[in-house]
C-alpha cells in the first residue's frame, strides 16, 4: 500500500495515572516533551519537518478551551519553526495512528518528505462543566455541574463500556475471559519492563515537586503489580455491565507520543537510519455500538492492503480499551474459531496493553506503533500488526516492517 515511508525515531512520556504524577504539566508542555525528543534523538533541525499531525480529543484541559489549535501551540512550544503546518486530529482514540495515516497519505500524494505525527491526553485537567449559565444567570437555586468522565463515551449513545459490553455477550467472552486477559496485560507488562524492553520508546520524566528532590518517572503508572485473579474478581461492573469493570478496562491517563517519519530516500538524504517501514494503514467505521470488533475489520483491511496473511505477523498488539476488545477481535479476525483465536492471540500484547499500560486516548495509536517496531527489532525483524477502535466505532490498523 504504501512504500518506501519509514520511521526514523519514535518516543514517548511515561503514562501517568488519572492525578498522578503528571497531573499539573500544562497539556500544551506534555505534548511538547516527545516532539522536542525525538528531534533531540535524531539530530535533524525543525526546519526539515514538514508538516506535524496531531492527535487532540479533548481541549477543554486547554488554557485556550475554545479552538485552541493544540498541534500548532505543542509544535511551538517544542522549538519547530513558526512556519511548520499543522492540524490537529480528534477521533478519539484512534487519533494518534490516523495522524500517522494522514502523514503517510501526504507523502504518497508528494506534498511533504518529512512529519511529526502523534498526541496528548491529560485526563487529569478534566475541568467540570456548568452549561447554559451565559444565558441564564441564577439568583438563586442550585446550579448544576457534569462530569464529562462520568459514564465516558457520548450523549446519544450508551456508554462505550455498556456497547462492549453488550458485544462481549454475544460473542460468549465471559467476565473470567475478561480478567484473565487484563491480568495478563499486567503481568506481561511486569516482565516487559523488568527486561528493559520500554526503555527504547520511553523517555524518563524528571517532575519538579514543591518540596525536596524531583520525581524521575520511569514506568507507566497504570501498572499494578500486585495484579490478581481474586482482586480482579470483586470489582462490581460498571454501569450496569456483567462483564466490564474498572479493572478489565484501562485508566483515565495522561501521557503524549510523537513518531517521526519520513520518505527512504529524505532519510538517506539526512544520513538516517530508518527503524522500520510503515507497509500499510487502514481506517474504518462500522455500527457505533460494535466498538471491540472495530480494530479487526481494521486488521483486515490493513492485510488486504499489505497483500498479507495473519500467519505472517510476527506479533500483534490490539489496544485493550477493554479487555473485551481484543477478545472479540481476536475472534472474528480467525472466524470465531476459538481454537484459532487462542493460537493467535499468543502473539498479541505480548508486553502488555492499555489496562496495564494506561490509555491517554489521543496519544495511544502511536505507542503501538512505537512498541511493535521497538519488539520487531529486538526480534530481528519480520511484520507487525497493530489495531486500536475509538468513538462510536472507528478503527484504525498499522502494519510495519523491520528488516
């Protein structure tokens, strides 16, 4: 689908736990810090990027709540020229991979060689909201404040984890299935770490405090490791659900990623050596409340593209917005074969996931991206496959080479 476009450097803060450590970083600052290290890592001047895309969902944790340009503030704020491009992405979720697919499709139409492309999330700024008080000033009476994060999802809709939910049912993935697997994420995690294997993709954080010594992040604060089946077990679900609970699903984090990339032949131009080669991408939607089969229709079209099978991906990661997610995805990718599913998904978020990783939405479809391409290097190469669903059932899918 694509050829000749790779990656040159890709990094990414730690992911913090909703209040947690990065919690009163500036969202403008938090999504500088990889974009001003991955130009820091390769070397190259602003002034060879062409264009930066951005992922952005929510601004309200803006100081400019209202049109705040995010791409174009977070690219200043990184030191590239004031005269780089920019736009800035919002499909939840999926808006930091489709911020790469729109990169790519640039320089294959030949209007750009060089781009940054990633994204932000800072769900602990979330500020509350009181609508409708510029036309109706109280004098007296209660006023009525909302929690965008309570119920997350969209007003005319259920809530994303009711439609998984829901999705999960249909296809026999009970809550057991679902705890295992979000146990799983963290314990594969754990051993990922302890191997050193995000210390490539991960740049340390030193977080000022008021008083004493700073804090020197150096692991996604998501990451439980006293992770267990009976703890999992007496989590109520949420909303209503029987299978999705708060520890099946991933947290509220804050965290940001950037990706550079750029044409083979940019690269050797600037004496860079490319990590990986970005094959094929793919972006689809599909029935709003179908959510966890999303990154597998995704998948499929992203095969397609590469003119390749799922035997010859070395490893695949599917964003665990729920750990329903690539339960079910897993499933219809191998035409709800549970044999089959089980086989294929011992090559699946082989290092952990969001449950275990954490998930600042608009900033996760990079991190796939990065940790596929770090893992096939540590491999010794071959393909990688990564998916990830985001609102009202849109998907994204990525597939990269490593020589």
């Amino acid at each position: 689908m694509y050829k000749d476009i790779v990656i040159v450097e890709a990094v990414r803060t730690p992911f913090g736990r909703f209040g947690g450590s990065l919690k009163d970083v500036d969202y403008f600052d938090l999504g500088a810090l990889p974009m001003k290290e991955i130009l820091t890592r390769s070397g190259i001047p602003g002034e060879q990027v062409d264009e930066v895309f951005w992922g952005v969902g929510d601004t309200s944790v803006c100081k400019d709540v209202f049109t705040p340009v995010a791409a174009r503030q977070t690219l200043l704020k990184a030191g590239l020229p004031a005269e780089t491009p920019s736009v800035s992405i919002d499909k939840a979720c999926v808006s930091a991979m489709s911020a790469v697919h729109l990169g790519c499709r640039a320089m294959a139409a030949g209007e750009i060689e060089t781009a940054i492309a990633g994204g932000a999330t800072l769900f602990s700024q979330e500020p509350q909201i009181v609508r409708g008080m510029r036309w109706q000033g109280f004098k007296i009476g209660e006023v009525k404040m909302e929690d965008p994060l309570f119920a997350l999802g969209y007003k005319d809709f259920n809530p994303v984890s009711v439609d998984t939910d829901n999705v999960a049912i249909e296809y026999g993935v009970s809550r057991e299935e679902q705890d295992e697997w979000a146990l799983r994420s963290h314990r594969n995690y754990g051993r990922a770490w302890e191997a050193g294997k995000f210390k490539e993709e991960m740049m340390t954080l030193e977080i000022p405090k008021k008083k004493g010594d700073p804090i020197l992040l150096n692991i996604d604060e998501q990451y439980r490791k006293d992770a267990s089946m009976e703890r999992l077990a007496r989590l109520p679900g949420i909303y209503g659900c029987k299978g999705v609970t708060a520890g099946n699903a991933p947290g509220l984090n804050d965290g940001a990623t950037a990706i550079l990339f750029m044409t083979r032949a940019k690269a050797q131009e600037l004496g860079l050596e490319p990590l990986a080669e970005i094959v094929s991408m793919a972006s689809v939607a599909i029935s709003p409340h179908l959510i966890p089969e999303a990154p597998a229709h995704a998948a499929v079209k992203a095969l397609k593209g590469a003119e390749l099978g799922l035997d010859e991906i070395a490893v695949m990661e599917i964003n665990e917005a729920f750990a329903a997610v690539p339960l079910v995805s897993t499933l219809l990718l191998v035409d709800k074969d549970r044999e089959k599913a089980e086989a294929l998904r011992e090559k699946t978020n082989i290092n952990g996931s969001a449950i275990a990783i954490g998930h600042p939405n608009t900033a996760s479809g990079a991190r796939l991206i990065m940790n596929l391409m770090y893992e096939l290097r540590r491999r010794g190469g071959g393909y990688a496959l990564g998916g990830i669903c985001g609102g009202l059932a849109q998907a994204d899918a990525c597939i990269i080479k490593v020589d």
